[in-house]
C-alpha cells in the first residue's frame, strides 16, 4: 500500500517565504527537539521492563538536529562510558546461539517505542510549528 500527498512542497515553499529559512530552520529543530522527548520517555519506559543494570536506558542519548538525506531528523543512540550501543541491536532483534534463535526480554522495545508514541510525536511537532503560524 502507498499514499501519494501533493502539496508537501509547495506548503513548505510558503513557510519558507513566510517565515525565511533561518527561521524556517529554527522552528523546525525546536519542533524536533520537543518532539523528540515524548518517545525518549516511553523509550526509557519499555526499557525498564527489562533493565538489569540501567546502563542502556542510561546511554540514551538525543543529538542535534541534522539533516540526513536531505531531511531534517534527530537521532537517538547508545553511546557512553559502558559501550550499551554494542548490545542494543541484540536485544532489539534477538541472536543466534549454537543454531538457536535467542529473544531476550528486550526483543523490540525500540520498535514498540516508535510505535507507541508516533501520534503524540506527530501532534507535539503539529502544536509547535502551530506556536509560530
């Protein structure tokens, strides 16, 4: 199934002349970073259920905004004095142990983290950028 929107474009190309792209730029990190906090808390939330030491929930970090692809985004990593990026995938998507599927208590906390707090991501950067119109 795909969905095909026109108009995205040419909203953005009005918001740009509105506002300016500085501004533009600017409203859009702001909208990201807030953003951003709602599925970090439910992140560290399904992380709880299966915490030993707290050292993944604890390296949880939230960068800058960036563009990657040409798309503006904010990433959200493990990276910190106990190396928990190493794990993470593993407990995301689980490993193989002497030809046997291993899902650890982790197996698809991210995945249910975006899941979980994609409408309030969406109505938390639609309530931003409404601040600014």
């Amino acid at each position: 199934m795909s969905v095909d929107i026109k108009g995205i474009k040419e909203v953005e190309d009005q918001l740009s002349k509105m506002f300016g792209r500085d501004e533009m730029l600017v409203i859009v990190d702001n909208a990201l970073t807030q953003a951003s906090k709602p599925f970090v808390s439910e992140l560290e939330k399904n992380f709880d259920t299966f915490k030993d030491t707290g050292a993944s929930k604890d390296e949880i970090n939230v960068n800058e905004p960036i563009y990657k692809n040409g798309v503006r985004t904010i990433v959200v990593n493990w990276r910190g004095s106990k190396d928990r990026y190493r794990l993470i995938h593993l407990n995301e998507f689980g490993y193989t142990k002497n030809g046997k599927k291993i899902l650890p208590r982790g197996v698809g906390a991210i995945a249910r983290s975006l899941r979980s707090s994609e409408s309030v991501y969406f109505k938390v950067v639609k309530e931003e950028l409404s601040k600014k119109i």
